[in-house]
C-alpha cells in the first residue's frame, strides 16, 4: 500500500466514525499520526475536510465529496487486489466465523455459497447469535471473524465496515395501522411494538437513536421481544403490532405486499454492518473471506 493509498484508508475510517480516537484505534495508528495523515490530505487538495461543532466532528462539503470517491477508489483497489490473489494458487483451510442474527438469516447465505462454490477445499462453520455474542465468541477464540450491527466497540477488537443497512417501522398491510403512512417518535410510543431480545445490535440502534432525543427505551409500548427477525415479522403478519427491523430483512415481504413501511419523522435509524476480529491485521483467509463478501456487494 501507497502512502496515498494508506491516506486516503486513515481518511475513510475518519469520515466513517468521526472520531481521531477511534480511528486511530482501529487502524492501530497514534492519534497525532492521524492528524498529520489528515493535514497532509487538506493542504494537498487545499481544502478543510473536517469541522467541530462543539465536541462533535462533522465532515465539510469538500469532506463528503472526497469521502465518495476515496470510498470508489478503495472498492475498485480491493477487487483489484482480491482477483490477483486468486492467481497464486488454491485457498485452503478451515474458516471459524460468526454472524449476528440479521447478518446470517439474510446477508450471509448467498455469499457463503459462491465462497465455497469458488473455494471448495474450505472448511467454513457459523455460530449465529446476537451481536454481543458473536463478540464474546471471538474474544474467546471461538470464531476466526465476526459480521456484527453492534454501535459499541469491545476494547481488544478491530472493526471493518462491511455494508450500511436501515432499521424501518414495518406493519402488516391489512392491519390497524394500514392508513398510517408516518409517525413521529411521541406518536411511536402508542403503538404496540414487538422487537429484538436485549444484546441485539439492532436493540442497541434503537436505544440511542432514542437517546439522542431525550427519550428512553422503556417509554416504548413493547408488546414482546423475540430472539430472532423471523419470529418477529411472523408475529407482526399476524397482529396489528408494528416492528423496527433490517431493511434487508423485509425485501420480500415488501415486495409481496405483506407487510409495509411506516416513515419515522426525525428518528434517524442508520447504522453500519462491520466485520469484527481479534488482530489489527487478519489472518490471509479471514482477509480474503472479507473481501470476498465486499466485492460481492
């Protein structure tokens, strides 16, 4: 990797967490070294990257462009990298990894069978659990790597964005609630709920998107909690409760007509999927697995 190349990777992580701490963290770097990749960057292209509005880092209008083509040029680089390895020979090995419950019902499946179609003699396993689970396995060094949605970050391990998903209000199209097109977070607290089981990252969104307004978790009407994404949207089919749930986890669903999205005003629900692992830098197979799934997006 360039000195460029590695600007532009301190550069993402930045814009990614807005955080010089937590950047050079994950990047296993000094804060000042940080600063300086960052300064360097601004007095090329001339420009501010970053502002602080009080203790919060905010990205400039020059930031966000640079973040959308420095973002391009690292795709087209890892597909770019991750095919030529593919020329030195027959991968191998055993792949231990862990997937919290969104990730492996329904982003997962489809790249593990064109990894193992492409690397037969790969011995891949998956331990399935919430977020703080898949954490804990790899703390423990039951798993090689793990795919999380948790916000908080375990002292000890390293996190690589994987993809960004939403969390959607979803109710059934038959139901009460069938003419509600938009509730505001006052209104969400009158209506019935059923959500994720305490631990989900999908929980932990919830609770400080919440946050951010004022509000609190337990001000919410929660009919029920459930373990997994599956029971819920089976229960909410079934009910005139309503759900917070993956985007990726109602496609079909929403395409059939059986449930539908309900906007939430003013409630951002945004979050990051990442890969977690134990090392600064992985091991060759955990590496080429990750980019396997990103160039697989």
């Amino acid at each position: 990797m360039t000195m460029d190349d590695f600007r532009l990777k301190v550069f993402i992580t930045a814009a990614r967490t807005l955080s010089f701490t937590r950047t050079a963290e994950q990047l296993d770097i000094s804060q000042p070294a940080v600063s300086k990749h960052i300064g360097e960057l601004e007095a090329r292209y001339a420009v501010q990257l970053f502002t602080r509005r009080g203790s919060r880092l905010e990205l400039t209008e020059a930031g966000r462009r640079l973040l959308g083509a420095a973002e391009r040029v690292a795709d087209d680089y890892r597909r770019l990298e991750y095919e030529m390895s593919l020329c030195t020979g027959q991968t191998e090995g055993e792949l231990r990894l862990g997937a919290s419950t969104t990730i492996s019902q329904y982003l997962l499946p489809p790249i593990l069978a064109r990894f193992t179609a492409r690397f037969p003699k790969v011995r891949v396993s998956v331990l399935s659990g919430n977020s703080g689970q898949v954490e804990q396995a790899l703390g423990d060094h039951r798993i090689d790597l793990g795919l999380v949605e948790s916000l908080s970050r375990r002292q000890g391990l390293h996190y690589t964005l994987f993809r960004p998903d939403e969390l959607v209000l979803v109710a059934r199209s038959g139901g009460a609630g069938a003419r509600i097109e938009s509730v505001t977070p006052e209104a969400l607290c009158r209506i019935p709920l059923v959500l994720r089981e305490s631990g989900s990252g999908t929980l932990e969104v919830i609770t400080a998107a919440l946050s951010r307004l004022g509000m609190r978790l337990s001000q919410l009407h929660v009919v029920l909690r459930l373990g997994s994404t599956e029971g819920i949207k089976g229960f909410v089919r079934n009910s005139d409760a309503m759900a917070i749930v993956s985007a990726f986890s109602v496609v079909d669903e929403l395409r059939s007509g059986a449930l539908r999205i309900v906007d939430l005003e003013g409630l951002s629900l945004l979050r990051d999927f990442v890969f977690v692992h134990a090392e600064a830098h992985p091991a060759r197979l955990v590496r080429q697995f990750m980019d396997f799934a990103l160039a697989s997006r």
